[in-house]
C-alpha cells in the first residue's frame, strides 16, 4: 500500500478553498464539529459504501492532482503562518520599542512644558509687579509734590468795602463780612489764605455805636479795623489782617462793583512800598479819613517781621525746590530702568511664548503618534488572537489497494489513516504553537498559547487507476486548533469609545474648485454638531458577527451569500478575508443594515457618515486635501502604487491629522449621501488600492449604485454623541483646564517714562 499525506494551514474559516471537482464529490464531506477522534472516525467511515466506490470514483491522475494541490498548499500556507508570525514579532517589536520611545520623549516635552509654563507664570508675575511700580513711580512724577506744603509766607491783606448810608448798618455789616471773607480771600488771584479773623460781635457792636464822619478803630499787633462815614450817604469799612498765604506769589487788587455794595477792593501788602500805596489811596479816595501814623508805624513794622519771616522761608523753599527737582530726576532715572526691565522681561515673555508654542505643537505631534503605535499594538494583539482562535490544518493522506473487499478495506484504512493524520496535525500544532511562543515580545503582549482540537472537516474521495485492477482513496481531515486560553471579552459602554475618535464641531473649506466638476464649488461649511467617528473601516470579522447574527447579508465573496451575483463580474479571488481586512462585496444597504444592527447592539446612534462629515474628517484639523501633514503618501494610505493590487489589514499605514486610518485609499467608503439627488446612486469617498493619488484628494468623490457590490468598496461609521457623553466630555475638558495656562499681558511702555 502506497501511504502519501500532505497538511494545509488556514487562518481563517472563509478562507479555505479546495480545487474544484464533479458535485458529486463535494457530497461526500463530512461535516464534524467535535472534539472526539471515534466520532470522526465513526462519521467518515460510516459514508463508505459500494456506491461511493463504484460509482463516484474519479481517475487516478485527479486525485493525484487534488493531493499534489493540497501538498503544496500545505508548504505554502505553512511558510504563511511562519512568515506572518516572523513579521508580526518583528512589528510588534518595532511599535513596543517605539512606543516605549516616544512615551519617553512625551514625558520628557510635557516636563519641559511644565517647567517653561512655571517660568512664564514667575515672569507674567514680574511683569506685573514692575508694571505697578512703574505706575506709582509714575504717580509720584505726575502729582509733582510739594516739599512747601507744611511752610507759608505771610503778608497783610487789606479789604476796602463802601456802601450807601441808607443801607441798614446791619445789612451793611453782612455785606461787609462777605465781601471781606469771599472776595478778598477766594479771588486773590488764586492765593489762598489759610488764617483770617473775620468780624466778630465786638466788632459789630463797635460799628453800630459810630455816628456818622467817625472812626473806630481795633488796633491790634495783627488787625486793623476802620469803620466810619465819608458823608450823609456813605460808610466805608477798612478791614486789614496778617494772613499766612500759599504758595509765595503776588497778590493784585481786586475791584468789584454790584447793585448794593457800590465798591469793594482788597489788596496783599507785602513792603513798605505796598503800604505807601494803599495809605495814598486811601487818603485820596477819603480825604475827610483820619489816619492815625501810628497805623501806618504798625504796619510797616508788621510787614519788615514779614520779610524776615519770608526770607527764611524762600531759603528754605529754595532748597526744598532743588530737593524736589533731585527727586523728580532720580524717579525719572527709575523709572527708565523699570521701563527697560519691562522690555526686557517682555522680550523674554515672547520667547518663552513661542517655545510653549513650539513645544506644544511637538506635542501634539507626539500625542498623536504615541495613539497610532497605541493602536498599531492593539491591532497586532487582534491579530495574534485571530490567529489563536483560528489556526486551522488540513491533512491529505492517498493509499492503492487490489483487494476484493473494498467496502471493508477502505474503512479499515480510512481509521487507520484518520488516526495517523490526527498525530500528524497535532505534532504540527504544536510546532506551531512553539514557533507562536518563541518571540519574546509576543510573550510580552499575549499569553502562551495552548492549543485544543476540534475536528471541523473529513472527505473520503475515491479513485481507480486506469487499465488497472488498482483503486484507492484520497481522505482529507481538516482539524481546527484554538488557544483554550483565550476567553471572549465582550466590550463595556465604556471600551467601545477605543475604535473612535472625537471630532469637534468647525468649519472647514468644503469641495474644490481644483477638481472634478463635481466637486466645485469650493465653499466654507459649518459642521454643527460634535460626533465619533471609527479609527477603522469596519472589518470582516465585524461584518460577518452581524451577518452570522441575522443570517442574512453575508458579502458576495462569503460561502453562504445566498443573494444574486453582482452581474459586474467582479473577481474576489485575490481579496484579504482575514478577521482585520475591510469588509468588501457588500452594498450600501448592507452597510446601512450593519449600522442600524450596531446601534442596537450598543444603544448608540450609530449611522453612516455623510459626504460633509466624510469630509470633514478626510481633511482633519487642518483642512489638508489629502488629510495629512507630515510624511509621503505611501505613510498614509494604500493606493496603486503600493498596494501591489489588493486591499490590506486596517490601521497599518499613519493616521490622518483627525486621528483616522485608511480614509483615503485601501477601499472606497459609503457614505449617507445620495448623488445627483437620485436615491438610487450614493456618494463613495476616498480612493482604493488600485487609485491613482491625484484622485486620493478628500474633495474628490465617485457615483455609485445603490444595489451594486464590488472588491474595493466598504465603510466605516459614524456614532452621534448624546448628552451623556456630551456631559461626560465637558467634565474632562474642565478637569483638562485646570492645568497652567498662558495669559499673555498687554504690557505697553510709556514713551515719555523712558
């Protein structure tokens, strides 16, 4: 008996595709489902019956060719599974080593940061502090102090007041003293006195006793007082006291004249000059007046008291002027060096702006890269789990026989065969399992595998050999191997907020008058409302969870599609169908069912994107076309150029400023917008891998049936943000303020204090 056997690996379900052969062969598969080799041996050779001998054989040379296909299949997926798990080790290596790296340099921008806001709050607070200091310095200059405040000169005043004698002498008396007191003092050409007597009772009573033509006078060493009448019809009162006076100027005669005082007149006498001419003037304008020279003795002798008193006092005014203009020059002299430090410190104020400024943006930058490397590490982890759950081998054993019983045989063989094959398999699980287990950093991210079997497939095919007695039978067992380990984690309320990004409400440049004719016209657009967006287009292993749900909607590439084919023509020989590929084959509508089917799933409104807010995240924060800043194309997206003709795993390229993957390129995306205004044509936006990149612009957008499927079109959603979220992201953004802002000042320098 001629023993030959060959294993296959798969990674996914799907994924298995065996050469095609007569229908009546695919009859014989056996369907298993269990983890009992007795069970797959007592289902397989069960089937085994004269008419499956006799009658569903195919010639040797195919089964020869089914065999040699699954040998080579074998090596090929073997070297497969080994290359991807090299590859993986050698990325997850690379995005632990960069993250670890660039969680550093955050750490390192953020202190930094820290340390140069703390700078600018000590030089915003001396900034401030000089500020005021300037200001009272200013002050100071701007009051102009007097240093003479607490010393006067002092001087005679003299007030000369007529009146008609039919004036009652009360009335008289009252006028008088106001004149006196208002006049002679509030209007001496700003003089102001501080000490004056002004008439008393005595006084008064002194005025009512006089007849008419007489004098009375009050002689003090400070005062003289004069009351008397010129006539029958004029009084006349002369009223003169020492008076301390501020500041040291000249005193002019104050004439007034009003309907019931006919004059009035005051005067500051300073010398004997002044004296002679206010006694003159008297003497002239009263001729009939006796003057005692003993008054004009006093007041003379008063007045040379005075300029001894005023000499001492313009010393020492003098001095204190020159005291004051010292000062004045030193505040000036200060208040430049202020001034000087206050450009000073405001020059280093913008600097230190600008570094935040430029640190911050680093920042940004590093934020943003340390959340890619983040979800590149969260990616791998899938992939490795995809590969945990769902490492499946196929084995392929051939015998000839010339014996007569063939029925017996063929079972006898077939347990026998069965039973090596599954030694064989799990010899080859196993070394799998340790070629799984060999990199170090996968141990680090994921726990070690240990595999268990379940028997998921057998196939007994037989065949004769031609111008012979010889037959024989190709058997098939397919044995799936999953990490018992691994235990299915269903997502909180809160985790599912992983696959999206936060985009803010915003305006943005809508459109292109560089493109199409259908993108024109370029117009700026308000986005109303914040939204999530998904990081990621959505998966095969997302998309075949809802479908295997609602057992319907299955892609048009999937085993159990039960729809009609997409008359296209549309060839899916060469897509990716692994776990983390995007879901291709589909059409709008089962995309839109796929959301309504999340929404529930999760109690989200989750939909998908418009052609606006499909833009809108194309663009990102900057409103670039191609939505990204730094780097090349081939950083960011897959297109002609690179794809090498098929799509690949999502989020393996750069995220986009808005924090995205795979928007532009990899597949086209649905999105909720009708085109032309025609229900049955949608918007699809962002390019595929068989692109060109001027056609990668955010802008740029395709007509598309509503009903039709294809291998490079797909979608990712959108989740709307109620107010429970909306809450919940205006609490972090108040916790986030409360960190050190900048205030820049308006700090401007008085030209003139310089």
């Amino acid at each position: 008996m001629d023993l030959r056997y060959k294993n296959i690996s798969r990674f996914s379900l799907s994924a298995l595709i065996f050469i095609a052969t007569p229908d009546a062969l695919w009859s014989k598969d056996f369907k298993l489902e269990t983890k009992d080799i007795n069970a797959v041996i007592s289902t397989t050779t069960s089937a085994i019956s004269p008419e499956l001998i006799d009658h569903d054989s195919i010639p040797y040379n195919d089964a020869k060719k089914q065999y040699d296909d699954i040998n080579l299949r074998f090596e090929e997926d073997k070297a497969y599974f080994k290359n991807k798990i090299i590859k993986l080790s050698i990325r997850a290596n690379y995005v632990d080593r960069n993250k670890r790296e660039i969680n550093k340099e955050f750490t390192a921008v953020k202190t930094l940061i820290d340390r140069k806001k703390q700078k600018l709050a000590q030089i915003d607070g001396e900034i401030l502090n000089e500020q005021d200091y300037i200001k009272e310095l200013a002050s100071l200059k701007e009051k102009n102090i007097k240093f003479s405040s607490n010393i006067s000169i002092q001087g005679y005043l003299l007030a000369v007041v007529e009146d008609k004698r039919s004036v009652s002498r009360d009335l008289f008396i009252e006028t008088a003293t106001e004149a006196i007191t208002s006049e002679a003092i509030t209007q001496l050409n700003g003089i102001f006195v501080e000490s004056m007597s002004k008439f008393d009772g005595k006084l008064s009573q002194m005025i009512r006793e006089t007849s008419s033509g007489t004098a009375v006078a009050d002689n003090s060493d400070t005062t003289l007082k004069l009351f008397f009448s010129t006539d029958r019809s004029t009084s006349v009162l002369i009223y003169a006291t020492k008076v301390d006076l501020y500041p040291f100027e000249r005193g002019e005669i104050i004439n007034k004249k009003e309907a019931i005082v006919r004059w009035q007149s005051a005067t500051l006498l300073k010398n004997p000059d002044d004296i002679k001419k206010i006694i003159l003037e008297i003497k002239k304008n009263y001729p009939k007046l006796y003057l005692d020279p003993s008054v004009e003795k006093k007041m003379s002798i008063a007045v040379g008291e005075i300029d001894v008193h005023n000499l001492k006092s313009r010393t020492v005014l003098n001095d204190m002027e020159q005291d004051s203009r010292e000062y004045q020059t030193k505040i000036k002299a200060k208040i430049k060096i202020r001034n000087d430090n206050l450009v000073l410190l405001s020059s280093q104020r913008k600097i230190l702006v600008f570094e935040i400024e430029e640190l911050e943006t680093d920042l940004k930058k590093l934020t943003r890269e340390q959340k890619e490397f983040e979800d590149q590490y969260k990616l791998i982890i899938r992939e490795l789990d995809d590969i945990k759950k769902n490492l499946r081998f196929t084995k392929a054993e051939m015998y000839e026989r010339r014996h007569a019983n063939a029925v017996a045989e063929t079972k006898t063989i077939v347990k026998e065969l069965l039973l090596d094959m599954d030694k064989s398999l799990f010899k080859a699980s196993k070394r799998m399992e340790s070629l799984f287990n060999g990199s170090k950093i996968i141990k680090d991210m994921v726990d070690e595998v240990a595999y268990e079997k379940n028997y998921v497939q057998s196939r007994v095919i037989p065949y004769f050999v031609g111008n012979t007695d010889s037959t024989g039978a190709l058997v098939t067992l397919e044995v799936q191997f999953s990490d018992k380990k691994i235990k299915r984690v269903v997502k909180s309320k809160e985790s599912i907020f992983d696959d999206y990004v936060k985009i803010e409400s915003g305006t943005f440049k809508f459109g292109s008058n560089n493109g199409e004719r259908d993108e024109a016209p370029e117009k700026e657009v308000k986005v109303e409302n914040d939204f999530y967006i998904g990081k990621y287009e959505i998966t095969v292993g997302e998309y075949l969870a809802f479908a295997d749900s609602v057992k319907s909607r299955y892609p048009e590439w999937h085993k159990d599609f039960d729809g009609k084919k997409d008359s296209n023509g549309t060839n899916y020989s060469n897509i990716c169908i692994e776990d983390g590929c995007p879901i291709v084959g589909i059409t709008w509508s089962d995309a839109k069912a796929y959301s309504d089917w999340l929404s529930n799933k999760l109690n989200k409104n989750i939909r998908l994107p418009t052609e606006l807010e499909w833009e809108y995240v194309a663009k990102g924060e900057l409103n670039r076309e191609y939505g990204f800043l730094y780097g090349t194309m081939e950083d960011y997206s897959w297109f002609n150029k690179n794809s090498g003709g098929f799509a690949h795993r999502v989020g393996l390229r750069k995220q986009n400023l808005s924090g995205v993957y795979d928007i532009i390129g990899n597949v086209w995306e649905y999105c909720d917008s009708n085109y032309g205004g025609s229900d049955n044509f949608k918007v699809i936006k962002g390019g595929d891998f068989k692109t060109e990149p001027k056609f990668l612009r955010a802008s740029n957008k395709t007509k598309y049936q509503v009903d039709k499927r294809a291998n490079s079109v797909g979608f990712r959603v959108l989740m709307e943000i109620d107010q429970n979220d909306q809450n919940k992201d205006q609490k972090e953004s108040k916790d986030k303020s409360s960190d050190v802002t900048i205030n820049p000042l308006n700090v401007s320098v008085d030209g003139d204090n310089k």
